[in-house]
C-alpha cells in the first residue's frame, strides 16, 4: 500500500466518526462505527404531562401508552405538579429519563420529588422570545447561574446534568447573550428545519456550519443537546413551513442522523401529542405531534418506533471494531455507521434529497436510484426501510458488494461476517 493510499485511509477513519457524504465511486475505506445503542439514546421526545386541557389529559388512554409504545428512552418536559410528578415515575419505571425544564428556585425540591428517573434539569426556554425586568439577556443569565449553583451545591444532585438555555432566534440572540458555558454541562439549541430536508436548514435559513457555530457563542465546547426540533403538517404556514405526514415521516429518521453526525448528544423531537382536535389545520402548534390528536399515529411514529427496534442494544461494555466499505452513487448519500454488542454492523443509507415541495405544498415523488455498497470481505447482509417495516426488504449471503434501490427514505443495512 503506498504513502497516499494509507493517509486516505487514515483521513476516511476520522471523517466517518462523524458520519461520512458519498459522492460517485469512492475507494474502500476504513471506518470507525459508534454503538447503535448510543444513537438510540440520542432520541428524545418533547412531552407536556400537566396540559390538562388538551390530548396530554387523556394519560391513560392516549399518553402513557403512546409513549411506552415508541420505545424512546428521553422525554422533555416543563410541567410540575404531584399528579404530574407521579406520572413522570410512573413511566420511569420503563426506563424512561426526564429532562426537566425549571427554575432556579424550585429546581432542587422538584428533582428531589421525581427522583431517579431524573436525567437532568434545563434553564428557561427560549426567554429571548419574552420581556423581563432588566432585559433577557439579564434574566437569562441570572437564572443560568443560579440553576447551576443551585444544583452543583446540593450533595443529592450535583450528579445531574444542567442543560443551557435554548433560543428561539439562533441568527441574533447567542450573539447578544454571550458564553454562559461555565454555568451548563450541556449547550442548547432549537434548529427547527422549516419544511427542508434537515441538512440545508437548521433553523432562520441558517446551514448547520453557521447553526452550530451560533450556538457555541453560548455553550462553548460544551457537548450539545437539540432540546426542540422536527415539522409540523399545517402545509398552509408561511412564516414557519410544514410538511405532509409522509414527508415528515421520512424526513425525521434523517434528522436524527444528519444531529447525531455533527456531534450532537440528543435531539427531543417536538412533540408526541398533537395538542388539540383542529380540523381546519389552523393552527400550527396543533400538528407537531407524532400521535394525532384522536391517538391515532402518523407515519412518523411509526418511523421512529421502527428505527429504535431495529438498532436497539442495552449491553454498553463492548469495543467496536471497524468496517471497511465503500459507498458508490450518482447522488449524494449521506451515512452512519453503527455496532451493536453481537458484533453486527448497522450502515445507516441517507440519500439527501427533498420528498416535499414547499411552493406547491405537494409531496414529492422520487424516482429511486441504484447505490452501491462494497466490502473487503464477504458478508451477509440485510437491507430495512424502517419507514415501512421491521422486516427485511432483501437479504443477501456471502457477498462482497450489495445495490440498493433508494428513494427518499433511510435505509439500514445490517452487515455480520
């Protein structure tokens, strides 16, 4: 092997822990795979357990068993009561970890009262989109201190993580706000996509470089946490652009790839309920939900549940070995590559193109294109549409190449020896 062929390798091993972007042929490289049960635990779901007077209400017919259903393991929520704290244990006891949104006043009895299923707490949401005495910036400060040295001085919970505040308008706030990140384990941010495939639009018409680079204004170097994020379906919005339930369903299975690729540790999907019965589609804050406002589920619940059954692993203490492999197309195809702890790889197959026309408020029919993976060795391999099924679209045995049919949606190729 010569000089320039091992630095290729050695640069495709550092590029793909981060995910990798596929562009016609490429050599075969090695690659570095992170645990399929860290990606799981990278996907949260925002919640309202105290909105008694709307789908949040109904617990034990619609809430409790939607959300033990999607199998997520991470919700987040900012309501607090005893009823509410007894359901938030109640839950918990399915694994389920809650991060709290609170004051600084009371964050330190609230986390005492729910106890274990705790994760962590969070600042203020969102207070640039408020008025306060002093200004935001003041207030947001203040409460970011004192939530911090609230919890960091109490012999209980200095354990938790404290998550920094997140805000509405990333373009111009986190400049105005400046870094807070001696006071948070754990940056903020809300890059809500607008309607776009999540890679071109991380919020304000922002790419995901100037995103991120606006959000560690305020956290620093510190890991960050996509505490809001996801579409709506009200296709009639301007200022803030939905998309078809089929659309969404497909588009949310890449953003959560296309966050955890950039180093983001976990991304709470706005929301699981629709809010309230609006047939009409008049108002937008109605239709973030993964489950309708009868309980019934949109495609994207589906998606989802899908995608954390097939890449699930509870086992932790296991190294991951490396894969090599090639990814060949005409397209651009976006990847990650994950290992569980029975020693199969999971190559996550993300083809960046737009299943939803804006202009038109139409989905977008997309002509399938042929993608080609290669191996160094032979290996059986297994090809899913977590879109559509747990099950198998095709299976083949002691290959070194596979092709693909892709259209707009995530495929998952399972690879064992």
């Amino acid at each position: 092997m010569n000089l320039l062929h091992r630095l290729f390798k050695v640069l495709c091993v550092v590029v793909a822990t981060h995910g990798a972007v596929f562009v016609a042929a490429q050599e075969l490289s090695v690659v570095k795979p992170r645990k399929a049960g860290d990606f799981v635990n990278s996907i949260g779901v925002n919640t309202h357990f105290g909105y008694y007077d709307t789908t949040y209400g109904k617990y034990e017919q619609i809430l409790k068993p939607r959300l033990l259903e999607l199998g997520v393991k991470h919700i987040r929520d900012g309501t607090y009561n005893q009823d509410v704290v007894r359901k938030y244990r109640e839950v918990g006891q399915a694994g389920i970890r809650l991060l709290l949104i609170t004051s600084s006043d009371r964050a330190v009895s609230q986390a005492k009262a729910i106890g274990d299923m705790l994760w962590g707490v969070e600042a203020v949401n969102e207070p640039d989109m408020r008025r306060y005495e002093g200004g935001w910036v003041k207030f947001a400060c203040r409460e970011q201190q004192n939530l911090y040295q609230a919890i960091k001085q109490d012999s209980e919970l200095s354990h938790l993580p404290v998550v920094g505040l997140s805000l509405a308008n990333i373009r111009r706030s986190p400049s105005e706000l400046g870094d807070i990140s001696q006071w948070m384990d754990y940056g903020g941010m809300h890059p809500y996509a607008a309607g776009e495939y999540p890679s071109k639009h991380w919020g304000w018409g922002m790419s995901m470089e100037s995103a991120l680079g606006e959000a560690r204004k305020v956290s620093g170097d510190k890991p960050l946490l996509v505490t809001e994020c996801g579409y709506h379906n009200r296709i009639a919005e301007k200022s803030h652009p939905g998309v078809s339930e089929q659309a969404a369903a497909i588009y949310h299975l890449h953003l959560f790839f296309i966050y955890f690729n950039q180093g983001v540790e976990r991304s709470y999907k706005y929301e699981l309920l629709d809010l309230k019965d609006d047939e009409k589609m008049s108002d937008k804050e109605c239709h973030f939900g993964l489950v309708r406002s009868d309980g019934s589920v949109k495609p994207s619940f589906t998606a989802i549940k899908n995608l954390i059954l097939l890449l699930d692993d509870e086992k932790k203490d296991f190294r991951c070995r490396d894969l090599e492999y090639a990814v060949e197309s005409d397209a651009v195809i976006r990847t990650t590559l994950l290992q569980k702890s029975d020693g199969s790889w999971w190559l996550a197959l993300m083809r960046e193109v737009d299943v939803f026309d804006l202009k038109s408020g139409q989905d977008v029919e997309v002509e399938p294109i042929k993608v080609s993976v290669k191996f160094a060795r032979k290996m059986d391999v297994c090809c899913y549409k977590p879109n559509h099924s747990v099950e198998p679209i095709a299976e083949w045995q002691s290959v070194r190449s596979v092709e693909c049919m892709m259209d707009g949606c995530v495929q998952l190729l399972r690879i064992e020896k």
